[in-house]
C-alpha cells in the first residue's frame, strides 16, 4: 500500500511524465549548464546579452557626453573618432545615447515580462488545478487576449492609458500575460495528477500550499523558457511603441523613439537609424537564441542530443 507521506516527500523532485522538470542539486545545475554550454547559438545569444548589459551600465566609462543635451553646432555629424556612432540633428552623440537607450530597453523588458508572469503564472495556476468555472473564466479572458496580435494589443492600451514609461510597462506587460496563462494551465493540467499531490490533498495539506510548493516548482522551467523569449518580443513591441510616438517621451534616449527620429534622415545621414535598429536586432536576437537555448538544456528528452 502506498504511503501518502512518502509521496509527498517526493513531491520536488517527481518520477512524472512532464516533459520538463526542475534541477535543485548542484550536479543539476552541472548537467544544465554543460547542455546549455554545448549550443553554441545560445552561447552566442548569452554573450550578446553580457556585452550589451555591460555596456549599458558602465557608460560614463565610455563616454561623459549628457545623452540628453543639445549641441546644435555639432548636428548631424558623421560617424568618427570623435563621436564613434556620429550626432542626432541635435548634436547628441548616438552612442551615448543607444547605451543609456539599452538600459531604458532592458529595464522596460525585465518589467513588462515581471509584470505578466506576477499576473499570468497565478491565473495559470489557479485555472489548472481548480478546473471547473475558474477554468471556464480565466480561459476566456485568456481567449479575447489571444485574438489580437500582441502588438496591437499594447498599442490599443496605450492609446487608452496614455504615453510615459509606466503606461508602456503595463501595456507590454498585459500583452504577455495570455501566453503565461496558457503555459501554466497546461503544466499544471499534468502535474496534478501526478501521486504525490493526491498525497498531499489525502493528509489535509490545504491547496494554496500545494500550489506554491508542489506544483509551481515543477512548472518552472517552461516558465523560465518563456519569460526569456518573451524578454525579446518586449522590447521589440515597446521600441515599436516608441517608433510611433507612443512609448517613451524624447528627450529621454529610447531605441525606438531613436528610430523614429533617424528615419526622417534615412537617405541624407542613415546611420541615425542604421544604429537603433541594430541595436534592436541583436537584443531580439539575444534573448531569444538565449531563450532556444534554455528550452533544449532544460528538456530531458533532449539529455543525450
């Protein structure tokens, strides 16, 4: 006869048929990080990531030139060893401008994916395990979400809450709040049938405590997979915003806003969009090679590949 306690005790580190599972052991955190260190696209996705938040935190190392102050005597100069990435038609220097523009970025990004997953992991989870009405509810929310592109979704928010970072972060946030939901609920689905949290409801344990210590635990890793490539489609979607008056106001440097500005010039000094866009690119690029890379370290099935 099964001994309910016993499962439970089992309950981290599961014997399930969930695609992925969670490694807490130091020769967990080995075996991970040698499959990650294997794909070399992720490697290369990783070391864009350093590189770009180095740079954009040790700025005043690079350059001592206010992002944000006018020289119209130096307008539209070109790229050089005196301003690397050459002026704006207001005399600011782009680079200084792009590193401090990649820290608005990222810093939009960290908190419109914290934002989704603070909303989106507990509806996830709440609509799995319960089931029933909270399911039917939380899934059609989730559906009218899901019927407009992502994008279009956060420019229609914005358009209602007005401009400015925190109207930004929200948008971009409740943009990415459908797809946290549906990925919980689906591991959650499978993870409370699993032996070990009928154990656990058998002895009493209340169902707050199974979610957040058996459940949630083991719906982690798809979860870390997504919120990274969710990273990159954040700030793809806020430097959209940007592009279009709608995200972050000037003069404070922001990627898209830079775009926005520089395509006025697209043919006389291209550069001024050249760099922004790059500079978009590669973070895109760098989080979601990162994100690729993640989803095959993190799933059994791929341990021997």
């Amino acid at each position: 006869m099964d001994n309910p306690r016993a499962n439970l005790a089992e309950a981290r580190q599961p014997a399930g048929t969930e695609p992925f599972q969670t490694y807490a052991s130091a020769r967990g955190a080995s075996d991970l990080w040698r499959r990650f260190r294997r794909r070399h696209s992720a490697m290369f996705g990783l070391a864009i990531l350093v590189l770009l938040f180095a740079l954009s935190w040790l700025v005043p190392l690079f350059s001592r030139e206010d992002p944000e102050r006018l020289k119209l005597s130096q307008a539209l100069i070109a790229p050089g060893a005196q301003f690397w990435l050459g002026t704006d038609y207001l005399g600011r220097d782009l680079f200084t401008r792009l590193l401090y523009g990649a820290r608005l970025s990222l810093t939009i990004g960290f908190l419109a994916v914290g934002f989704g997953l603070a909303v989106g992991v507990p509806l996830g989870a709440i609509s799995g395990y319960y089931g029933k009405w909270a399911d039917l509810i939380i899934q059609r929310i989730a559906d009218i979400l899901l019927s407009f592109p992502s994008f279009l979704l956060a420019l229609s928010l914005v358009a209602m809450l007005g401009v400015g970072l925190q109207n930004v972060v929200i948008s971009v946030g409740i943009s990415a709040v459908p797809s946290f939901i549906r990925l919980v609920r689906g591991s959650v689905l499978v993870i409370r049938e699993q032996t070990y949290i009928e154990a656990a409801r058998s002895i009493g344990v209340r169902d707050a405590r199974i979610i957040l210590l058996h459940v949630l635990p083991n719906a982690v890793a798809p979860v870390i997979v997504q919120a990274t490539l969710n990273l990159g489609s954040a700030i793809l979607i806020a430097a959209g915003l940007g592009f279009l008056g709608l995200g972050v106001q000037p003069p404070t440097p922001e990627w898209g806003s830079m775009l926005g500005e520089g395509r006025n010039y697209i043919f006389s000094h291209p550069y001024m969009a050249t760099f922004p866009g790059l500079a978009i690119f590669f973070a895109v690029l760098g989080f979601n090679l990162l994100g690729d890379g993640l989803r095959d370290a993190l799933d059994p099935r791929l341990r021997h590949v």
